[in-house]
C-alpha cells in the first residue's frame, strides 16, 4: 500500500507540472521564458505529462490485487505515518506556485548585468525600413535594430528621427537607457539591447515608455560604442504581451 500511495502521490505532481505547463501556455505567460514558436511544444508537452500521468495511476489500480483489499499494509509506525513522510508534500509547493503566482519578465536588474555594446552583425543587413519611410518622419524601429545600427550604419541613420519602445534601465551619473531583451530561445540565453536616452530626465526604473527622438553620436566606451537618441518626447506605456525582441 505504501508504494501504490507514494506512486499516486508522484502521479499527482506530474499532473500539476503538466497543468502548470498548459496554464503557462494558455494564458500566454509563456512569452516570459521563450520565444513565440514554442507555444505549441510547452502546451503539447503538459497534455502529454498529464496523460501519462493519470494512465500510470490508472494502470496502477487494476494490477492491484483485490484479495488485499481490508487488510492493512499500510506500515503505520504509530506516529500518525503510513509510510510517507508529511515533509514530501512539501515538494508541492513550487508546483501550485508555477499555477498561481505572476512571475515577472526579465527587466532592468537583469540587463544592468550585461554592457550595453551592442556587437557587431555578422552579415551586412539591407536597411529597408529607411526607404519606407519619408526623410524627416519618425520611423518606428526595434530597440535590438536601432542599438546595432546606430553604431554599424551611422551615415544612413544621422539626421533621421526614430520611435522605440522599451524598459527604463537607470545608468550611472543619472543616465539611462531604453531597453528590450533579445531572445534566441529562451530566457537563458536572453541578451540585453540598449540605446542610451539624451536630454529627458529618466523615467522610473523597469517603466515602459515610447520615446521618438533624432540619432545622436554613439558614446565611446572601452569595450565599444554605446547606441544613443536625442529625445524629443517620453510617453509612459503598458508592457506589451511579449516584452522580449
């Protein structure tokens, strides 16, 4: 009896892992640890767990031999145990957690972390976007876009005024920075993008904004060029459903 309990018991944390798994996937929370494509993978996988998880109990249940059934084998010692300790449920915590808890998307502590040089793109990229829109109009860009090609692709950029929308990373010297978050899977590999803001009084930290400014000189730093923008003007935002680029 002891191993059919501790059996269900297990069959029942993989249950919540799965359920965890489709709830993250549903409710589009997901968007905090991987990139878009995945969704269907994270929301196939916890139906799989929960599957396999309810068919081992089941399965578990008609080997059982009914000759055993009103006798005890519990191995009660005596002490209120039959065989599991309470400690054990305990490894439900984390589980109801991943259900009920919002966890937050990597923000400003996390990119404070890592330079704000943006690297140098392998392979020369054709910047399009410039020609669809007039000399002198605002052109809506990517955060990860503008921190590269502020740097790399100075002569097509200056004189040009740009839109981006980030988080607020405070800088030293009361600097600060627009940022997103860059994703090549997931979280673990997540590298930090940042253009640094001029001529605005930073907003408070992890505070989403869209600032429209003009392109300025990058700053020189002794690891690289730091991408910059001349603001013109900050609006405060909601976070997007998937803060990551």
């Amino acid at each position: 009896m002891v191993v059919a309990v501790k059996r269900n018991v297990a069959g029942l944390v993989i249950v919540f892992v799965g359920a965890a798994t489709v709830q993250l996937a549903v409710s589009n929370t997901y968007l905090r640890y991987v990139k878009p494509g995945m969704r269907w993978m994270l929301l196939a996988a916890g139906l799989i767990l929960i599957a396999l998880a309810v068919a081992d109990v089941l399965m578990d249940t008609r080997k059982k031999n009914p000759e055993e059934e009103g006798h005890d084998h519990s191995g009660d010692d005596g002490h209120g145990h039959n065989g599991l300790p309470k400690a054990a449920w305990l490894l439900l915590i984390p589980i109801f957690a991943l259900l009920v808890v919002d966890p937050p998307a990597l923000g400003a502590s996390a990119a404070a972390r890592q330079s704000p040089v943006a690297s140098k793109p392998i392979q020369p990229k054709s910047n399009s976007w410039l020609a669809d829109n007039p000399q002198g109009g605002p052109v809506n860009l990517a955060v990860r876009d503008y921190a590269v090609w502020a740097v790399w692709e100075k002569e097509s950029m200056k004189g040009r005024s740009f839109s981006l929308t980030g988080f607020v990373t405070p800088a030293k010297n009361g600097n600060w920075y627009v940022t997103r978050m860059g994703l090549t899977c997931c979280v673990a590999d997540a590298t930090a993008f940042m253009v640094e803001a001029r001529g605005q009084a930073a907003p408070p930290r992890n505070q989403w904004v869209t600032v429209t400014g003009e392109w300025a000189e990058p700053s020189k730093r002794e690891d690289g060029d730091v991408a910059a923008l001349t603001i013109d003007s900050v609006k405060t935002v909601t976070a997007p459903n998937n803060p990551y680029e």
